[in-house]
C-alpha cells in the first residue's frame, strides 16, 4: 500500500523490451537507503517488484497486463518518472489509499495556471465517472490528489508548485498520457450498490451518500 506522496523522482536508466515486457533499470537516490528485494515500489503509481539492486540502481519487471494498461510502456531512457516506497505500519499516512493497481490511462486535456495553482483537465471513459468523487481522493502518476471538479468524460485536478517541482506532473504537457487510480474506498462502495441502474441511478455517489451509508 502507498500514500500517494512521492518521495523522489527518479530517472530511466534501461528500457529492455521483449514482446509484451519490460525490464527496467532506474537511478534514485532517497529510496535506495534501506531498499531490498522483493520490496514493492510505486513508479508512476504502478506497483512494481524489485528484483535487483546495483549501486544506485533498481531493477524492475513489467508484465504484459501492466504493459496494455499503464504508462509503462512508453518509457524510456532518461524519463524521470515518480516513485514511492510502499508505506510502513510506523509511519505516518499524509496522503490517501493507493494500491498501485492503475484502473485506466487518461490523456491530459488542459492545462491552466491560476496565481500559484496549475489545473490540469483529464479525459476520463464516461463509464468511469461514477466512481469519481467530487472533493474526493485520485491518484494521478501516483500523486494523491483532489477532484477539483468531474465532468461526463473529464476530471480535473490542480497541484500546487511544490508538487509540480516534485513529480513528473509538472514536466506533462497537453497531450501526455497519465496513470489514473481512483479511490479505492469509492470503487468499493460503487461496487457493492452502484453496478446496477435499478439500485443506484447515476451521479448518486456524493457526500451526503457517504454520510446516509455511515462513510461519514
């Protein structure tokens, strides 16, 4: 599990593509202190297992279902990308839930500086909506984020400076591909009332919802 709070940018160092996989090799720094096989990190929001370690480098494998349907594919050497460590029982929790699972890929739209914010516009398939809550959690490349506001086939997020020197959100223009993870207690609770018309009409989920159902 990770918090969706980036502890460093790292940077692409091998692509080795066969097929429908990929073995990365990348350069960090912060995240190399107490690294260790088999450890789970986040890159781009994507859990991904370490297999090797060399120096100030870690190595990891992508498989052909997180090749169709995450960002991964399109790296290459010397993209930097966000990465996380998975979170400790002992430390504190400063974001929201993110598991690392990428539920779609979306296509930033738009972006637009107001005073010290960036809003940036994403597309989203309009089947997805439902699972996106306004004032809610996203994660974006990784990053927890709020819903600033949702349309039918777009959601929109701002992130501060801080984030956009930090993270790769900043560098991505319009255009650019993103990992999107919504909320895992959203998809939980859509998934138990929210599958079908007859018991859930559309745009139900809110916050008033939450509170009626004990999500308070």
């Amino acid at each position: 599990m990770f918090t969706g709070i980036i502890e460093e940018l790292g940077s692409i160092d091998e692509v080795k593509k066969q097929g429908e996989t990929i073995s990365l090799s990348i350069k960090a720094n912060k995240i190399m202190e107490d690294i260790k096989l088999g450890d789970s990190i986040a890159i781009n929001g994507v859990c991904l297992t370490v297999t090797d370690i060399h120096n100030n480098r870690f190595f990891a494998d992508v498989m052909p279902e997180t090749f169709h349907t995450t960002t991964l594919a399109n790296l290459q050497k010397g993209t930097s990308v966000n990465l996380e460590r998975a979170m400790r029982a002992d430390s504190r929790f400063g974001g929201h839930i993110v598991t690392g699972h990428v539920d779609t890929i979306g296509k930033i739209t738009k972006r637009e500086r107001r005073q010290n914010a960036i809003y940036i516009d994403i597309s989203l398939l309009p089947n997805l909506k439902h699972v996106v809550l306004l004032k809610g959690s996203i994660a974006i490349d990784g990053i927890s984020l709020t819903v600033f506001n949702k349309a039918d086939t777009s959601v929109t997020v701002s992130i501060i400076p801080h984030t956009a020197n930090e993270t790769v959100l900043g560098k991505k223009r319009v255009g650019e591909d993103v990992n999107i993870e919504f909320d895992v207690i959203g998809k939980y609770i859509y998934s138990i009332v929210g599958t079908k018309e007859s018991v859930l009409p559309p745009n139900t989920i809110s916050n008033e919802f939450l509170k009626e159902h004990g999500f308070s």
